[in-house]
C-alpha cells in the first residue's frame, strides 16, 4: 500500500458484536452454551412460536452497562429496544431485537498506540448497544436443503461502534485487540474471534490526502482473526485506490472476506432488506437504569489494561514493552504480580514470567492459568537465586523439575544437589587440588599473569560439578597467590 | 401521498408476499381508500408530545439469569414442515448468502 | 338447556359442583346438548373450531366435588388464538391448520388450574382482523339471537357461545372492540380489561401495543368471575403489570349514590341511531334514579381514534405476522427456493383482509413514510389517552357511551373495508388508552340486542363492575315491570 499512501488516506470505522458471557438467552431462559444437539437449545419464545414473547434478561443488561462503562461511555438512564424487520431462516421471529435510536450507551473512547513503540491515539466510540443473536444455516450438510439451528439465537450481543478514526490497518487491528483485553478483563464475554464471540466489520473508505469529506465506504464482514481484519482492510483500501485512480468510483455494499484466496468479495445483496422498518418493540417497555445501579457497576469496575500497564511500570520498574507482554491478559497479569509481590525483585519476576514461564507454557500449549508452578512457590525459587543458594543455571533446571513432579524449590534443590558450595573447608580442599596440579600457571599467576586466575576459577568449578560458589574460590585463589 | 403499484410491489416484496397483477391494482386502490382516511392526522398539531417521556418510570421488569427452560409439550420435528437431525430445513441457500445479513 | 342447567351463573355452577350437588360432567354434557340445539350438525352456526368432546368429558370427571377452585367444573370456550395444549391453534387461519401448541397461554392455565373444563376452541376473524366473525378462513359464525346476521367480531365465536347457552364464561381476545362489540351484538357481557392487567403470553399477536386477552359472561357476574381468574401480572409477559387484583365480584351491589357518570358528547353524534341513543340514555336515567350523578363531558380527539388505530395495528401486525414463514411451524406451500417458499407460504396461507393490513402495516413503517403515519399515529394516540386522563381527573368516576353505533348487521352487507373497521368507532379509543371498558346489555332494536358501555380509568376495573352489576340490575327491576 505504500505506493497509494502518499496519495491516498485510508479510513476505517469498526461494529464490534460481543457475545455477553450469561447462563441464558437475553429473552428467554434457554442454556447459552456451545455444543448442544440442533435445536436442543430452543423454546417457544426463541422459536418465535405464536404467542411467546420476550423477557430481558438482567445479567445481560449488567455485562452491556460494564462493557460501556469500561470504554468510557454514557450509560443512558432510558433506552428502548426495537425491531429491526427482514425475513432470514436464522431469524425465527423475522425480525431482530435491537437498540435503534435509544442505544443503552453512547460516546466512548478506546485509546490505541499507548504501548511501547506506538504514539498514543484515542478513538472515538459513537454507541455500544444491545441486541440479540440470530441462528446459524448450515449449507453443506444436506442435499437441495439449508439446515437451521436455533441454538445460538437469542444469544445476547453488545454491538460497540466506532468512529471512522482509525487511519491503518494495524490501528485497526490494535483497535481490535485492545478492546479484547478490555472485553475479558471486566469478564464480559470470552471475546474469541475464532469461536464467534467476538466479530467484527469495518467500514472502510479511502480519500485524497488532505481532504476533510469522506468517500464512499463498504462494508466488509466474514473476518475471523486479528490478522485477518488487518489483511483485509489492506486489500480493500488497495482495491479502493486501484479503482479510483483507474477512473472508477467505489460503489457502497457489502463485501465478505475470503482468507484462503486473501481477498473480499460483494455478498449477495438481497432486494429490500435494506428497508428494516424499525419501531419500537411493544412487547417491551422501555429499559430504565437508575443511577445508583450504574454507579455502583462503575465502582465494581476492575482495574483495566492500559491502567496496569502504568502502574506496572511504576510499580516494578518495567519497560513499556514488558509490561505490555505481561498484561495481554487479566490472568498472566495477576500471575506476575504474584510472583513479583512475593519475590520483591519485579525485573527477576518479569525476565522469569516472560522467559521461563511462558516459553515453558507456549511449548506445552497451556494457559497460564493451567500453569502446575504457583506464584508463590516461583517466587521461592527466585529467593534462592537472590541469596545465591543456587545459580541462575541450576535454579532453571529445578524449575523444570518443578513443573514435571511439582515439589518446593529448596528440596528440590537438595535432592538434585544443585545447592551452591559456600563452606570455606569444603572450598579450599579443591583449590588445593587444582593449584597443585597446574604448577606452572599458578607460578605465572605469582608472577602477575592475572589473567590465569580465571582459567584456575574455571578449573575448580569444573570439578566443584558447578556447585562451588564462583565469587568465593575466585577470593580464595587470589589469597594463596599472594602468599 | 397516493400509493402507486410499484409502492405495493415494494411493499409485497418486503413482507414475503406474492402477487397477481390484477391483485396489485386493486391493492393498490384499496391502501389509497383506506390511507385517505388518515391524511386527517398529518392536520393535528402534535408538536407538544415527546413519544421518548414515559410515566411507567421504573421501566420494565427483568428476568434472573436462569433456567430452567421452558419446555415444549411435543418435540420440534412434531411442528416443523420439514426437519432432519433436528435442524429445520429449509430450501438451499448459497453458502455466503447468510452473511450478508449481520446480527 | 332441559333441565336448565344454562340459566346458571358459572358461580352457581361451580358452588353446585364443590358441593357434590351436580357433577361437572352433567355441565359439559349440558353444554354439549346446547352447542347441538343451537348448531344442528355443527355447520349452521359455526361456532367451534375445535372440540374433542371425549376429552373434555375426561377432564370434567377428573374435577371431583370439594375441589375448591374458582371454577371448578364450569364449561367454558376460549377464542382460537389462545395457545392450548390438546386442541390446534388456528387463529382461523389456514397457515395454522392443525398446529397445535406445545405450550400453553397464562390465561388458558389460570382458567384450568381454578377448574375449569375446556368445551371447544372458537371461531374468529383471521388472526382477529376483523369486526363480524365473516373473515375465518373456516367460514363465518353466525349469531344465534338472528342466524342471518354477523354475530361481531373477531372474538364472535366465543360470544356467539355464550349468547347460545352453551358455556356461560368465554374468553376471547380485543385490539380495536373485538369482545366489546361481539357481545353488544350477541346481547352479552363482554370485558376489556385494563392493558397489563391479563397476562398476553400465549395470545397469539395481532397489535402486542393493544392486544388484551378479554372475557365474556352470559351475566355481569359470569364475566367478573371469569376476570377474577385469568387477572394478575406475569414474569413472561414483560407489559403485564403488577397490581393488586381486587375482588371484582365484591363490587355486586355497590351503590351508586355520588357516582359520577360522564356522558361523553362525541360518542352520541347526529348521526347515531336514535333508538341506541335513547337506550343509553334510559340507562343513564336509571343510574341516576340510583344515585349517581350524570355529566355531559368531552373527549375531543376521539374521531382521529379510528385513522390512528388503522395505522398502528397493522403496522405492529405486518411484524409480528413475520414469523409465519413456513420454517419452523405451520402450514409450508411449496415454491422456487427460499424466497418462492416464504412467498407462497405466505400468500395462500394469509386471507384477503389479513395480507391487506400486512401491506398497510408494511407500507407505514417503510422509509418515507414512518414519521408522516407512524410516528404521527403514536403521537395522535397520546392525545387520545389525554382526552381519558383530563375527564377522570376532573373528577368523573366511569364513562357510558353505546358499544357500536348499530346492532348485528347482515352477513355480507358491508363489503368496503374502511366502513367494517368503523364498526369498532366507540371501541378503539380503550384500546388506545389502555382504559378497562366493558359492553353490557341496554336492549334491542328491531329484536336485536345493543349495549352499552362502561369505561373506566386504569385499573377501574371494580368501579367499572360496580356500575355494570347496576344497570344489569334495574333493567332486571324494568323488565319486570
Ligand atoms: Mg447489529
Ligand atoms: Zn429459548
């Protein structure tokens, strides 16, 4: 895209639609949870059956109000839910619940590039609203024939919109995974782009450099992957400027993105759907929210990412770059800080959480929360090296043994004998030995060849089986030679 | 605003609903005639009345979040026109038609 | 009727029953020999949809004396829009020929659980679009008081039931007047409760805004008994609400002393039939020879009340009709692909009067035309609730007004769809309002019957009541003269 950049700027606006993490549908008490025989997960009010009718369920609405909250929103003390109408097999009632011109929350902010290399920005949030899940069709499973099921439908979703701010495909990729981060850590929805509990379409539309108007924008959908939302924006901007700059113009629609071919293609438009004719659902009368409720979700807020990265930093001295590793997620940030509160030294906790720790858990494929090794029982392990019971080098070894068998560092490292030798007698029974068998550098090293006093440190260690303290014999044998 | 027959054709095509010619026609005269009855509201002076202030102020009722479901007193496939391993089936679509329509 | 069982309040009934006296099987058969005296062959006067008679015997010997439910082993009949668990459906219409719930309605399940034993499902317009019972996809009712004629609608299956002798509690359900002027028609007491005040879940929508699940009664008490069951709030209907339900039959015998009655001027034009009006009048003289004070007042946006309702309920219709779309339930219509199937499914399973309102509906919200008719409708409709709020703040404690401005009309005359919906002209304003309104029987013209009726403020209901047990009783005193 660098050929088009320096003509052409690239704007982007992202709907992110989340899967609120509740036990039940938003309107109705049928089980959220994956995996569930077809339809399995359908009653009369989420298979549309005449008569049933919508009820709102209230952890729903606590989880929209905290993602809000936590993005910097307005929660409104009034907000309606309306019925967007079009007809699709997946949507048993022919038309969609959601918050039209009375959106739950409005006007956030999500600040991008706060990290190590990048340059703070803010982008603008226009509204986060609620709304409901539509089915899945299955198209390839039966001949002639699409199949429905209705177990996802119902399933509640917050759909945050952005302002069209973000000016690169890697904002808009950043864009994405902060609100990740933001998304699990207030614990409102398991925000897996490759589950479907996070899905996100850009807006995209590209314009001279220098100009104020937008141009005309698609819509691109169908993205599963943080990389696959930047792919795709790239390819769309360059499809966009290629177009224009070969005399065409961009026509406004929905495009899918395919990211085996690693390009986008216009969904099929269907005649009429865009005329929703939304009102206001009757069946349910408006939401109302008094201020002590939202108040009280502001104070329950947890701390959030951009937040701890901060005090990370204050706190134990970290680059902006490791705090950055170790606050990707709510649960390695609580593991680090375990360790770092229990040990004292958070650099020694930071180099081992992000060294030892996650090398160990990417190989072994885990989460940190599977990890056998606890906070404290690291931290213990770093209190040996601080001491200098054990070396660096052996206090790698006893971690490995701590995650294969489990035990306490300490044991551990008297059972593998891996504790430092310290005991002057113990010490000096094996300088004597080597400097009685290298006569000739210890007389060079009596006649001032300082550089031998390595070499016979080396020696003793290596006959010590590395346990002998290094700072020490290096005392002792610079003592005998001035004798 | 008089209803013209391709107002009923969009329409028809919007609610799923197929029509004869001669049906679109005589539609369309009848939503004249019935809509002509209305054109008495566009007269009154509403400019006093904000459809957003409610009375019922503490709004409406939730629900917990929990079972159990409610239950079907006969299973889907004794309803459905036409179902198999419990999906409901209906004529096949192309595969990328469904996203087209976001939730 | 031999042995008179049908002249009976349901509370007689129902004491009769808890007392050992009668079985609730001597009841069902009663109204079994009643629906076939006045429905030879069951074709003449079309009144049930569905029945399934060996059933409900079976339910009524499973109701055993001292049961002590409010109902216990009364017949009654409920509209076929109410989900049942055993018989279809319908709505009376063909997209749910044989669909039967597998669920059931709050109100269906509040009558059942006080007793009550289920004879039939009735007739009705097609998903109740309509004011003459003429608009079932299953052939129209007729009235039992003159065969020729229409008995009212949409619930007019379930009025004509009572009107026939046959059960002496029916529910039926009201948008726009569809209990009210059914039973103004059938010459029997019909109530529209207060919207919120009957639970929806489980009626099938027409306009969710002004749908209520309403009841009829061969007497003033029938129906407040019938109320008394089927009120109350519930966690599945998010607009019911939480009141306190009163007890409704308590208001038997309330003195009308200092009641004050208005007599809204714009319910009585020029234009109406003289022999309603002075019906309405005769009955405002009796309350006022009871005591109660009678006030000519006003409600002026009444007249916009018909062009606002025929925007909104359709409107709200042409969505919740969206969900019959042959996927899931109900009758499928084969066609090219999926588009062909929601098109022919939807075309011949709707009728005429149903598909024209879809269209209407549809037309209303569509982009253009949303602020200029819907929006201004819901706008209109505030005015008309003001109207009710001013006249019952400035002290006026219910309204009487005719139920419709003529009694039964004949099958077939009224053929212009705008003219059938201004039968419901004095009904709708309730629906608007959310008001309690209730038609109670005043007389006849031409050996038809006509009512009158009593509106209320929100949750009137036992004053409403009050009122309507008083003009039931001094034209008892009046024919008995
Ligand atoms: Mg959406
Ligand atoms: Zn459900």
């Amino acid at each position: 895209m660098t050929t088009y950049a320096d003509r052409w700027e690239l704007v982007v606006g992202l709907e992110v639609h989340v899967q609120l993490k509740t036990r039940t549908k938003i309107f109705c008490p049928c089980p959220t949870d994956f995996g569930a025989p077809p339809n399995a997960n359908t009653c009369p009010v989420c298979l549309a059956l005449p008569g049933a009718l919508p009820v709102l369920n209230a952890h729903a609405v606590q989880l929209a109000v905290t993602a809000a909250l936590a993005l910097g929103c307005t929660v409104h003390r009034t907000s309606v839910f309306a019925r967007k109408n079009y007809f699709y097999p997946d949507l048993p009632k022919g038309y969609q619940i959601s918050q039209f011109d009375q959106p739950i929350a409005t006007a956030g902010e999500l600040a991008i590039g706060d990290d190590a290399e990048g340059t703070r920005r803010v982008i603008g949030i226009t509204r986060a609203h609620m709304e409901e899940d539509a089915g899945k069709s299955v198209h390839d499973r039966f001949a002639e024939r699409s199949a429905i099921d209705l177990n996802r439908a119902g399933t509640p979703l917050v759909e945050i919109v952005s302002e069209p701010d973000l000016r690169t495909p890697a904002e808009a990729r950043e864009y994405c995974v902060r609100m990740k981060e933001i998304l699990e850590y207030t614990e409102v929805s398991d925000a897996n782009m490759e589950e479907g509990s996070l899905r996100v379409d850009a807006n995209v539309s590209v314009r001279p450099i220098g100009a104020t108007t937008l141009g005309t924008k698609t819509e691109i959908k169908n993205m599963n992957s943080f990389s696959g939302v930047e792919r795709a924006i790239a390819v769309e901007y360059e499809r966009q400027c290629r177009l224009i700059e070969e005399g065409g113009t961009v026509v406004q629609q929905t495009l899918l993105w395919d990211a085996n071919k690693q390009e986008v293609r216009p969904a099929r438009s269907k005649e009429g759907s865009h005329d929703y004719r939304y009102f206001p659902d009757p069946d349910l009368p408006p939401l109302v929210l008094d201020g002590a409720f939202v108040q009280a979700s502001r104070d329950a807020l947890p701390e959030l990412p951009a937040a701890r990265r901060a005090r990370l930093q204050e706190t134990f001295g970290l680059s902006a770059y490791d705090a950055g590793v170790l606050t990707a997620s709510r649960a390695l940030a609580d593991y680090f800080e375990g360790v770092a509160t229990a040990h004292g030294d958070g650099r020694l906790a930071a180099n081992w959480v992000m060294g030892e720790v996650l090398a160990y858990l990417n190989n072994a494929g885990l989460a940190i929360a599977e990890c056998s090794v606890t906070p404290q029982s690291l931290a213990s392990l770093l209190g040996l090296v601080r001491d200098g019971t054990v070396s660096n080098s052996a206090a790698k070894r006893i971690f490995a043994v701590m995650i294969q068998d489990g035990g306490a560092a300490a044991e551990i490292a008297e059972r593998e004998g891996l504790v430092q030798v310290r005991d002057d007698d113990a010490l000096a029974a094996w300088v004597d030995e080597i400097w009685n068998a290298h006569p000739d550098e210890t007389a060079r090293l009596i006649a001032g060849e300082k550089k031998l006093l390595g070499v016979l440190v080396g020696a003793v260690m290596k006959r010590s089986g590395g346990r002998a303290d290094p700072r020490r014999v290096n005392q002792l044998l610079a003592e005998r030679s001035r004798r | 605003m008089a209803v013209s027959e391709d107002d009923v054709r969009h329409v028809a095509g919007l609610a799923r609903v197929s029509l004869e010619p001669e049906r679109v026609r005589m539609l369309a005269t009848e939503l004249n005639g019935i809509l002509s009855h209305m054109e008495v509201l566009a007269a009154v002076d509403t400019s006093g009345i904000d459809l957003h202030a409610r009375d019922d102020d503490d709004g409406m009722p939730l629900r917990e979040d929990a079972g159990p479901q409610l239950p079907l007193a006969r299973s889907r496939s004794a309803f459905a026109p036409e179902s198999r391993d419990g999906f409901f089936l209906v004529p096949r679509l192309a595969t990328h038609e469904d996203a087209a329509e976001g939730a | 009727m031999s042995d008179g069982a049908m002249q009976l309040t349901a509370a007689a009934m129902r004491d009769q029953v808890v007392r050992g006296e009668r079985t609730s099987r001597s009841f069902v058969d009663a109204a079994f020999a009643a629906s076939d005296a006045a429905d030879p062959g069951g074709g003449a006067l079309n009144i049930f949809l569905g029945t399934d008679r060996a059933r409900t015997r079976a339910d009524a010997d499973a109701v055993g004396a001292g049961g002590g439910g409010a109902l216990a082993g009364v017949p009654v009949a409920l509209k076929d829009n109410l989900a049942t668990l055993h018989l279809p459906t319908t709505c009376g219409s063909r997209i749910l020929e044989g669909y039967v719930s597998p669920f059931e309605a709050t109100a269906v399940r509040r009558l059942r659980e006080a007793g009550a034993v289920t004879v039939g499902k009735t007739n009705m317009d097609e998903f109740a679009m309509g004011s003459s019972t003429e608009f079932s996809a299953y052939g129209p009712t007729r009235n039992p008081l003159a065969a020729t004629r229409v008995p009212g609608g949409s619930s007019g299956g379930s009025a004509a039931a009572v009107a026939a002798g046959i059960v002496p509690i029916a529910l039926g359900s009201e948008t726009g007047g569809s209990v009210r002027q059914p039973a103004a028609f059938c010459g029997v007491v019909g109530i529209k409760p207060t919207y919120g005040r009957v639970s929806r879940y489980g009626l099938v929508a027409y306009a969710s805004s002004l749908d209520h699940v309403g009841v009829f009664g061969r007497t003033v008490d029938d129906a407040a008994l019938g109320l008394q069951v089927i009120a109350g709030s519930d966690p599945r209907d998010a607009t019911s609400i939480d009141v306190p339900v009163p007890d409704y039959r308590s208001a038997a015998g309330s003195s009308m002393a200092g009641v004050v009655v208005g007599r809204p001027r714009e319910y009585f034009p020029e234009s109406l039939d003289p022999r309603i009006r002075d019906a309405c009048d005769a009955t405002l003289d009796a309350l006022r020879s009871a005591g109660a004070e009678v006030r000519d007042v006003s409600l002026p946006h009444t007249d916009l009340a018909i062009p606002a309702y025929y925007v909104i309920a359709p409107a709200e219709a042409s969505s919740n009709l969206a969900r019959f779309d042959g996927v899931r339930y109900g009758r499928r219509a084969p066609g090219d692909g999926l588009r062909g199937m929601y098109e022919a499914t939807r075309s011949r399973g709707f009728g005429a009067e149903v598909l024209r309102r879809i269209l209407l509906g549809t037309y209303v919200l569509s982009a253009g035309y949303y602020d200029a008719y819907y929006r201004k409708a819901m706008e209109v409709r505030r005015l008309i609730a003001g109207d009710f709020h001013a006249v019952f703040a400035s002290g006026v404690d219910v309204l009487l007004t005719p139920t419709t401005p003529t009694p039964a009309f004949a099958i077939g005359a009224v053929s212009d769809p705008y003219e059938m919906y201004l039968s419901d002209i004095f009904t709708v304003t309730a629906n608007l309002a959310g008001v309690p309104a209730m038609s109670v029987p005043v007389g006849t013209v031409d050996g038809l019957p006509i009512g009158a009726q009593v509106i209320a403020p929100h949750f009137g209901e036992h004053r409403m009541l009050g009122v309507a047990y008083a003009i039931e009783r001094t034209r008892q005193t009046r024919d008995a003269t």
